[in-house]
C-alpha cells in the first residue's frame, strides 16, 4: 500500500506546474490544501459558512480514505520542492506547520489499526452525528435543507464505518473487551420507537421560523420524518445489532494494550509521536511521568498538612467520602458550575490582551452520551452558525463528582482554557487553514491544562480541598503518562493502572475506571496533556527568568496564542525568538536555549 501511494504521489509531483517561487507558489499550494480540506470535510466548510458542504456528512469509506492518503502524499511531495529558506518568517512558521500535519497524517496511513480501528469506547462516527443537531445552523431554508439532506445520508456514512469494522474483526483489531462494556447501551438510547422523541427531531419540535413558508415547513417535516424512520434509526438498529452480534463476541482478551495487536508496538511508537509531536520515546515519556508523580505527591503532601490531616491519603479520603463536597441535585450542580464559570470570566483581561468575540455556555452532556463518558468535555462554537461554544458538564453519578474538582475543571474547559485557545485561534488573522483546519492535541490539551495552573493566579483554589483539586488534576495527567504508556508498550493490566491511579489522585473510582478505559481504546491521545503543559511552562520560566521586570504575562501569552494550534517544536521556536528579541540571544545568557520537556 505504501509504494502505490509512494508511486502515485510521485506522478502527481512530476505533473505539477512549473514553480513561479517560492512564496507564490507556497500561497497557491497551502490554498489548494485547504480547498480539499474543505470538500472532504462539509460540516468544517458548514462551521465558517461555505456551502459546498450541505446535504453532505463526509464519506468513511475505505475508497476515500485511500484517496485522501494519495492526495497528502502529492501535497507534501510539492511542499519539500518548495525552498522554506526563501519564504518570509510568518510563512516559515506557516509552512513548519503544514508540514508537520500533513506528514503525521500520513504516517498513519501505513498501519491497519489507523485505517480499520475507528472506533472507542467513547465513541465514533455514531456518536459524532448524533451531535449533528448541536452543530447545525437553523436560519435559513436552505439549512434545514441541509440537515434534512445529512439525516438521509447517514445511511451510507453508517454502513462504511460497519465494513470498516468488520474488516478490524478478520484482522483481530478489535478493542478490548472490558473497557467496551456499556456502549451498547449507549448506542441503544439513540433507537426510539417514535421519531418525535429523537433529538434528531428537535430543529422540527419548534415554531417555524418565520423565513420559512407554511408549505416549505410542511415538506420538510415530511422529509425529515421519513429520513429518521428509514435511514437514521434504522441505521442505529444495524449497528447496534452488528456490535453486539458480530463486534463485542469478538472483542480481544488478554493484555489490553496495542502491543497485543500486530504491529502494536510500532503503531504506538508512531502515535507517542503524533500526540506529543515530539520525538520522545514510549520510555522517555513513562520516565518523565513518575517525576512528574513524585513532585507533585509531595506538594499533596504540604497541602493535607495545611489542612491538618497527617498525611495525603487521610486527606484524599476525607475529600472523597464526606457528603459536605457532593451534590445530588443535577439542576444545582449546574448552577454551581456556571456561576464559578462566570467568576473566572472576570479575570481573563488581566491574563489577556486579546479576547475572541464568540462567547460560551454551561450545559450538560447529552443523556443519551453522559453514561460512562468523562466528566466535562469542551465542543467548540461557530460565528458563522450561531453557536457559542460549550463546556459541556456530566451530570450523571453525581456522588462521584466532588466540588472541589470544579476550579480546576472549568478553567481547562472553558476559559482561559479550550474555548479561550480555540474561538481565538478561527478569529486569528491567519489562513483559514490555520485558523479550522489544523489542530495539535500536545498544543490545545497543553494549554488546557497549562490554563488549569493560572487559578492560582486568580486565586480560585481558595481552600485547600480547592488546591488539592488541582493537584490532583495535575497528578492525573502525570499519571496518564505512566499508565498509557504502560498499558501499551510494558504490558500492564487494566488493574495494575486503576491501581495506581487511586494510589496517587483524589479522583474518584468511578472516574479513573472511566479514565482507564479511554487510555485502553484511545492509545497515546493522554499523553499529549502533561507533555504540552510542561513546555508552555517552561517558555513562561525562560521569559521570566530573561526580562525580569519588562516580562508582561499578557503579552506573553497572546505570544504563544497567536499563532493558533502550532507543533512543540514550532512553538519553541516562536516564542525564544520573542524572547530574544527583547532580552539579546538566550545563548549568550544561559549557554542553552529553552528546554523541551523530553530534555
């Protein structure tokens, strides 16, 4: 599969036009990029208003995934005839980053997991669409057209991520067994006997819109009824009925990490370096893990002393057991949240020069995604369709979600967090490319967390059950680091990780099971975390260190924003050339630049 792609990208690279130089002809390569980004991804194109994606929901067939893969290769084989040298700064940053995504992308391409294994215990095409009314615009005819059109093609979408799967089954690339208990269940709240019960029917549920005539209204609520009744339900009765009849009998016992499929071990190397985009290895990350654990156990220590208890785990026992930190009302659960959400609003032009315009919400999961699914998730808003974003908050199994959790929860979800770094990256002056189109999990979920460490700053985490919140949310995802990577490349047992996870954070068991099955069905994504975090901080320690008195943490932080979701190495070098030009070149300083937190 590799020298066909190889082969063909070669003969697109030799039936290219003649170069015009080097900035011309970058422009002109990076616009055809983002214009095939667009027509193979039409909810993208919906999200910043371009039309060409209506009625449409993509196409997860195996023909388009090998067609894509083919179309990457004449891309990047262009780009390396391109002279980066020659480009001005901006598009050399600009450039390092198309690369970059391009290339991990095809990367993947070479190992059966990435191609046949597209589904989690949290999730996968399913449960994507099922956000499809979340995520749609209901202004015009044209959109309810639209959505009427996508509920019709989910059909299609549905049955190749089935053949998808059944071919991960002859090859035995299916998930592990345990971690996959219950998404039967989840699948199944989605079939309902009456269509009006759907939440697909919702945009119908309401008065009409008054762009829209009786008679248009009357036709597409036909339409729509007839898409629910036979493509969208039926749908759901398929893959629910292959799941469990053909998928989960043949699910993988034993070890349960990547390592026991074939190829494992490479395929995790491969996505250790996808995640983190760095060039650490399995061990190296493990390695940075448990002095991660170690330093941050001890600062648990000095904070249950502070609260007079002898030692951290009489602490930690004291916070998940006493009934004072748990609520068991949904609705004042909620309410709690969005108004600590609100209070954190106010900090954000003291941390920021820049704000974006998009606001964001407090809502709960869904119901029908809540069981078993993590605690809070953050789903990105839309200008250009009317939605704000939305922290979205699990409101299921309330006895396992302590209040002191919160601070640090909100702050990562929403802002100066994923919405913050995420509505300000599609507002940035930036090629649309850069602006929707690229994400880097180790520069979004580094800052989330990074954001997690500001609520000192804002003073949030105002008693110590509050601080040890957000140490044992840091301690989470240094933890992540031992546990993925022990599950996928030393062997351990789901046990063996739950284990340690309750060993070092507060979290409750019901949460780290919840963890652990993630990491078990999505290897190397929880990596990315702890890894990002470390080298923001460690650029803010190296600009502290270096201008002292001049160094402005708005500034700074607009600074390592500005540029959108970027590779570590590209910000590394985006932000030491910041530094320099104020403080003279950092060698001169310190004999070294900034560390990476692989060094």
């Amino acid at each position: 599969m590799r020298r066909i792609l190889t082969v063909l990208a070669l003969a697109t690279t030799l039936t290219a036009p003649a170069l015009a130089g080097p900035e011309e002809d970058y422009k002109e390569l990076r616009e055809e990029v983002w214009q095939a980004t667009l027509d193979s991804s039409p909810l993208l194109a919906t999200s910043i208003g371009d039309r060409r994606g209506d009625g449409k929901l993509g196409d997860l067939s195996l023909e388009e995934y090998d067609r894509l893969a083919i179309q990457s290769e004449g891309f990047l084989a262009r780009l390396y005839r391109i002279d980066e040298d020659a480009l001005p700064a901006d598009l050399q940053v600009d450039y390092a980053i198309l690369v970059r995504s391009i290339r991990d992308g095809l990367s993947g391409v070479q190992y059966d997991q990435n191609r046949y294994t597209i589904f989690t215990n949290r999730g996968g095409w399913f449960s994507g669409f099922a956000s499809l009314p979340n995520r749609s615009p209901f202004f015009t005819l044209a959109d309810y057209e639209s959505y009427v059109s996508r509920l019709e093609a989910y059909a299609q979408v549905n049955a190749d991520g089935i053949a998808r799967s059944r071919e991960a089954i002859s090859r035995g690339l299916t998930q592990p067994c345990e971690p996959m208990q219950g998404l039967e269940d989840r699948i199944a709240t989605q079939i309902v006997e009456d269509y009006k019960t759907s939440p697909f029917w919702e945009p119908f549920a309401g008065d009409k819109p008054a762009s829209i005539s009786d008679a248009d209204w009357e036709r597409l609520k036909d339409q729509a009824s007839v898409a629910l009744e036979e493509a969208v339900l039926p749908s759901y009765r398929d893959f629910l009925n292959f799941y469990t009849e053909e998928y989960a009998p043949n699910c993988r016992t034993g070890t349960p990490g990547i390592l026991a499929t074939p190829g494992g071990k490479e395929y995790y190397d491969y996505r250790v370096k996808s995640f983190t985009t760095t060039d650490m290895t399995a061990d190296e990350v493990h390695n940075l893990g448990l002095s991660e654990v170690a330093r941050i156990r001890s600062e648990m220590v000095e904070v249950a002393k502070e609260a007079g208890f002898d030692t951290r785990e009489a602490f930690i026992e004291h916070l998940r057991t006493d009934p004072q930190y748990y609520m068991t009302d949904a609705d004042e659960y909620l309410a709690y949240t969005q108004a600590l959400a609100k209070h954190i609003d106010g900090f954000m032009p003291k941390l920021f020069g820049r704000l974006p315009r998009n606001p964001y919400t407090v809502s709960p999961i869904p119901a029908a995604q809540a069981p078993g699914n993590t605690t809070a998730y953050y789903e990105p808003g839309s200008l250009e369709t009317g939605q704000a974003g939305i922290y979205r908050l699990n409101t299921t199994e309330l006895h396992q979600r302590p209040l002191w959790e919160l601070p640090a929860l909100g702050v990562h979800e929403a802002v100066p967090g994923h919405h913050h770094q995420i509505s300000l990256q599609q507002e940035l002056d930036i090629h649309p490319l850069r602006a929707n189109g690229t994400y880097f999990t180790a520069f979004v979920e580094g800052w989330g967390l990074y954001s997690e460490r500001l609520g000192i700053e804002m003073g949030i985490y105002d008693t110590p059950a509050k601080q040890m919140g957000r140490l044992s949310y840091e301690m989470w995802r240094a933890t992540r680091l031992v546990v993925d990577t022990g599950i996928h490349s030393k062997g351990w047992s789901k046990q063996q990780a739950v284990e340690y996870m309750l060993d070092n954070t507060a979290l409750s068991p019901a949460n780290i099971d919840a963890e652990v099955n993630r990491y078990i069905t999505w290897p190397g994504q929880a990596l990315a975390y702890k890894v990002g975090e470390l080298k923001i901080r460690n650029l803010r320690l190296l600009a502290e260190g270096l201008l002292g008195a001049d160094f402005d943490l708005r500034a700074f932080h607009d600074k390592v924003l500005e540029n959108g979701s970027v590779p570590l190495d590209v910000l590394d070098d985006y932000v030491t050339r910041w530094i320099e030009s104020q403080a003279g070149p950092i060698e001169s300083v310190y004999g070294y630049a900034s560390e990476s937190p692989e060094d």
